[in-house]
C-alpha cells in the first residue's frame, strides 16, 4: 500500500484562524499595547484558574499578544502559552510561538527529530480555537 504525502488544508487553516481573530476580538475589547487582561475560569461554583492576554503590540495592521493560563497545577505542569499574531486587514490570527517554539511549518514529514505531526500548524491553532471557546464559556471578567 503506498501512503500519500499530507497536503495542508489550507481552506480549513484560514477558516480557523479567522475564528479566532474573531474569538480574541470578542475577549480583547479596545485592550491597549501593555495592557494585561486575565479572564478568570469557573466551574461548578469554583475557579480553576484565568486565561492571561498580554498585549505585546498593537500596531493598525497587526497586534502581537501572548496567551497563557495559569491555575491549580501550575507548579506540577507546565503551563500552555503562546504567541499570537492577529493580521486586521485579513481579519486573521494565528499562533506563531507555543511553549517558546518558534515557526511552525504548513507541513512536516513524518517521522522528524522534533516530533512534529504533519498537521502541527493547524493542531496548535485548533487548540488556540478551543481555549478561546472554552473561556468564552467559562470565563468572566471584573465588569460582568
């Protein structure tokens, strides 16, 4: 049986990162560059901890901000946090850094020395895409 080459779902990359441009502009509201916001996450009558945006850069086209949560096994796990680039003139974002690696590709070629699946860019944006939602659904902010 031959297997195939993975060819990147570029339709379904765009898709998601439109998603979450507009996941992250619902979250930011009018967030200057240097400003920190952290959405605390409830469930069942408890917290379990805040999701943080931190506005690295807002510039007309482009804002840089660096997401990251914090909560109840922070000293027993790292935490997840990445970079995002949001690009306003195509009204898309997109992860550019997680767990401080840097410059995903489209695609990779299975097996590779980084473990890389050969999906890995769509992956950590589907990931950015469901921990927006989640916070969307669990979270509040101090003027709710």
């Amino acid at each position: 049986m031959v297997k195939t080459a993975y060819v990147t779902d570029l339709k379904t990359l765009q898709e998601e990162s439109t998603a979450n441009f507009l996941r992250l502009l619902r979250l930011l509201g009018d967030a200057k560059a240097g400003e920190k916001l952290e959405i605390p996450l409830t469930g069942r009558e408890q917290r379990f901890g805040a999701l943080h945006l931190d506005v690295l850069e807002r510039a007309p086209y482009t804002t840089i901000l660096r997401v990251s949560q914090s909560g109840v096994l922070d000293g027993i796990i790292d935490t997840p946090r990445m970079l995002v680039h949001m690009y306003h003139d195509v009204r898309m974002a997109e992860v550019t850094d997680f767990q401080r690696e840097r410059h995903f590709k489209g695609r990779y070629r299975y097996p590779n020395a980084r473990m890389h699946q050969p999906d890995e860019k769509l992956q950590l944006n589907r990931f950015l895409g469901e921990w927006l939602d989640h916070t969307l659904a669990h979270g509040y902010t101090v003027d709710a």
